[in-house]
C-alpha cells in the first residue's frame, strides 16, 4: 500500500508554461490526504515558492523538501536544514569566473527567494542578459566568511554541451558539493551537499514517518530527480522525461503537459478506498 506520494515540480507536476498546479492536481493531493497517505513536493525550489506553485493551498505542501532536499519539512514544521560549505562555494566561484559567462548564485531561503550573483567580474556578469535576468538585481565580489548558505546554483550562459563541460569540471574540482541540472533547458546548474540530494531526502521523510521504502511512489523528469527515483522501488517517470530518468524509472506515465501526474495520484487514491494497485502500476 502506498503511504507517502512525492513529487518534482517544474515539468512533472506543473507543465512548462502553466502558473500552478492544475485545480485536478490540488483535488487528487487532498484526495490522498483524507486517505492518510501523506503528500510532498521533492523541489530544487525553496518554500516560499509553494504558495504561487500550488495556488495558496497550504495542505499540499506541509510537507516535502525543497532547494533540492536541503529543507525538509513535516506536518507544516522545519526537521532538517542542509547548509553549502563556505569554502567549497568560493571555489565555485573562482571556476566560473575562469570560465567566462557564468556565476555562482546565492537565493535567499525566507521572503521572496531571490538571488545575489557572486563573481569577482561584476560588469561582465552584469552584460550577459541570461545571467544578470535570473538575479535580483544584485552582483556581489566577496561571500561572507559566517553566511549561513543553503540555496545555491550556477547561472551558465551557452548551449547545452557547455553547460555539461561545466559541470564536469566542477564535479572533479569541487568534490565537496553535488552538480545537476534541474532540467534539459534552463540555463542552470543545481549545488547541493556532496552525498545529500533528493534521494536522501526521500528517505528522511519516510524515515520520520516511520513508512517503508517500498510504500513510497516518487515522480520526476530530469537529472536532479535521478536519486530520488533510484531511491525507491517505485519510481515514475513522466512521458516527457529524460532518458536517463526514463531508464532507471520502474513505472511510466503520460506527459505533464496531460497532467498525467495527477491521473496517477487519483489512481493511487482509488486504490487506497479499494485495495487495488494503482492503474498505473499493473502493466
């Protein structure tokens, strides 16, 4: 029986381009819940993001993790914060500068959630459209040596085989910290704690809710849901997720754009009222 039903966001359970979850997404998550079974987003996206991702219906996300399983919440209550080390993001930093058309930035995990751009060549960083857009308007030279860092990316102009070149480099140079893309397209690259991703937090959650691994459904698309759905035997892979998502993923289902996730969570709940398996899980 499934006990706990966790989510990625942006292309699993919001389609490129909608404002929020679907009212049909928000019905099936309070479906699950007065079934018991409990509900999270697992998101590269911080809390105070939820309330426009899920239309100001606090229910759906009480719990979950964000800014990729660095915040774990439960029940509406903060259990587990991931920090960045200091050190290991001033290495970053001195990459990308090398590199050229990137930079490293740091979100703000309470009120609006925006960034501040970190690179020791503010004007040029200040020119390239595609960085200086996604940040809040700031561009700072120097990290605070006693800042408390926990939500961090790349912002990385160029194509995708760059991006990837990348993170490569930053994967054997800064061993300290994890390096994924949220997806295929953005112009990012996610930063997390070396050894803790979304798997991790996964199994946090179903350790604090003292629910088995086999007793937890997790849907993704991209490279940063990877963990999270080798985490578990029941991971589901979106029609519209990569390919490697797709390969380790031991369910699959429609599109996002067919909100097809919320057809699954119907069909999870359906079970739990029948003592069924799920549609979705009968192939």
């Amino acid at each position: 029986m499934v006990k706990l039903v966790l989510t990625d966001l942006d292309d699993t359970l919001i389609p490129v381009g909608a404002p929020c979850a679907s009212a049909r997404a928000r019905k099936a998550i309070h479906r699950l819940l007065s079934q018991g079974i409990h509900f999270g987003p697992v998101s590269g996206r911080i809390p105070s993001a939820m309330g426009w991702m899920f239309a100001g219906d606090e229910a759906c996300f009480r719990t979950g993790a964000f800014s990729n399983g660095q915040i774990i919440r439960i029940d509406g209550e903060v259990a587990l914060v991931k920090e960045l080390p200091y050190a290991a993001l001033c290495k970053v930093e001195d990459i990308l500068d090398d590199e050229g058309g990137a930079a490293l930035a740091i979100y703000e995990t309470a009120g609006d959630g925006n960034a501040v751009l970190y690179s020791h060549e503010p004007e040029q960083v200040r020119q390239d459209e595609v960085l200086f857009s996604e940040a809040s308007g700031d561009v700072a030279e120097d990290l605070d040596p006693d800042g408390h860092y926990v939500k961090a990316n790349v912002h990385i102009s160029g194509s995708y085989e760059r991006r990837c070149r990348v993170r490569d480099r930053l994967r054997r140079e800064v061993p300290e910290l994890g390096f994924v893309f949220p997806n295929m397209n953005a112009p990012l690259i996610d930063i997390s704690p070396a050894g803790w991703d979304k798997g991790s937090a996964v199994h946090a959650l179903a350790d604090a809710l003292h629910i088995g691994y086999d007793e937890v459904v997790c849907f993704g698309d991209s490279e940063n849901d990877l963990a999270m759905i080798e985490s578990v035997p029941n991971g589901v892979a979106v029609a519209n997720a990569s390919e490697e998502i797709q390969d380790a993923a031991r369910w699959h289902i429609g599109a996002s754009a067919e909100d097809a996730v919320a057809q699954a969570m119907e069909d999870i709940a359906h079970a739990a009222e029948t003592g069924e398996m799920p549609a979705f899980m009968r192939g």
